[in-house]
C-alpha cells in the first residue's frame, strides 16, 4: 500500500468530515459522487438516501437557525484496504457540539480513485450510534 494514497483519502475524508460537521453541501459533494448511497438499517428496515439528503438537511438546519461553526469532528481510520483505484475504509466519527454533546458513529466508506481522487461511491452506517454528554 502506498504512503501517498492513503494521505489521498485522507484528504478526501478530511474534505467530507468537515461537510459534514458544518452540513455544508458544497464540500460533501467534492467527495460524495452524484449517485452514492448512504445506506443503514433503521429499526429493522434498510433505508438509504442519496447525497442531496445533507442539502435537504442543510436547509432545515438553517430554518432552525442552527449553527455548526462551533461544533467539533474528528475521526480514525479503524480499517483501510487499497487495491488499485479501489479502497475500503471503516472509520470511527465523532462530532461534538458547542453544549458538549458528542455523536459518535462508524461508518463504512467504499472509494473509488479518479484522476488522483478518491470519491466516496457508497456509505454503510450501522445503527449503533452513541450519544451523550461529553465528560469535562
């Protein structure tokens, strides 16, 4: 595996995370290709959503006058597999906003290299999220 590739979606993760800690459309779709899935199982049912779901949820986030600049995110890679111009990752995702409440999350990315870029081609979100009040 080389160094370079793995900072190359880092880069593109690092894009995507900071979209989604600010619900900001443009950068989620730097990384997010057109036509991915995001994919979970809520309460039993497999439901999924394309990348224009975080537009619709951007706009309702400013109709309720919520702020993201002050919120935090950060995540870790807890697996990353390379095979040509296709990649694997699992990683670790926490956000945490201004009134300490912290969100955690795994998600499951599959990424396709296209001319030196990794986008995100599909999204895998299990329904073990943690929520809670972050420890001072």
């Amino acid at each position: 595996m080389k160094t370079s590739e793995v900072e190359n979606i880092q880069k593109s993760l690092d894009i995507f995370v900071e979209g989604l800690r600010l619900l900001d459309y443009n950068k989620i779709s730097e990384i997010f290709f057109e036509k991915a899935l995001s994919c979970g199982s809520v309460k039993g049912v497999v439901q999924y959503v394309y990348r224009d779901h975080w537009k619709e949820m951007a706009k309702q986030a400013k109709a309720k006058g919520e702020d993201f600049e002050s919120s935090t995110a950060s995540y870790t890679i807890e697996s990353l597999n390379i095979i040509g111009n296709a990649a694997s990752v699992i990683i670790n995702l926490t956000f945490r906003t201004e009134n300490k409440i912290t969100e955690k999350y795994i998600d499951f990315y599959h990424m396709l290299k296209v001319e030196d870029k990794w986008y995100i081609v599909n999204k895998i979100f299990p329904t073990n999220i943690q929520r809670g009040r972050m420890e001072e």
